[in-house]
C-alpha cells in the first residue's frame, strides 16, 4: 500500500480507513514512509495514518469546471 500511496503526494484524496467502523479522511498527503502518512486537513491541521487501516486512497472528484464536488457517492 505504500508505494501506491506515494503516487499520491501533494494531491487532495479521500482515504477510506477501518476504526470500528468505516470512515473517512479528507486532506492533502504530505509524506508517506514506515507504513504511515502524514496528512494536511483544510484547516491546515496535520495527521497520521497507519497504512494498515487504509482501504482505499482516491483523488478527491472535481467537477469538469475543476471545483470540488460537493456531494461525493461510491
């Protein structure tokens, strides 16, 4: 899972995560290294993540105008 979540760097994803319950983080991946990875939130907060609980990593969807979607379903 590293490696492919290094592809996202400097990139504004979604990541699915595994905490009791299946649930989301949004923000910037600023680095990826030793099976963690920091994040940046909008509110310029930073976070780690362990890459075990990550499900799934995906570039947060833009509408063709290049705006965040607001409503985002999978």
């Amino acid at each position: 899972m590293e490696s492919f979540a290094k592809q996202f760097i400097g990139k504004e994803c979604l990541i699915y995560i595994m905490s009791g319950s299946l649930s989301n983080v949004t923000g910037t991946i600023k680095e990826v290294q030793d099976g963690g990875m920091l994040i940046e939130g909008s509110d310029k907060q930073l976070q780690v993540i362990n890459l075990d609980y990550v499900t799934r990593i995906m570039e947060y969807p833009r509408n063709k105008k290049g705006k965040k979607k607001s409503l985002v379903l999978d």
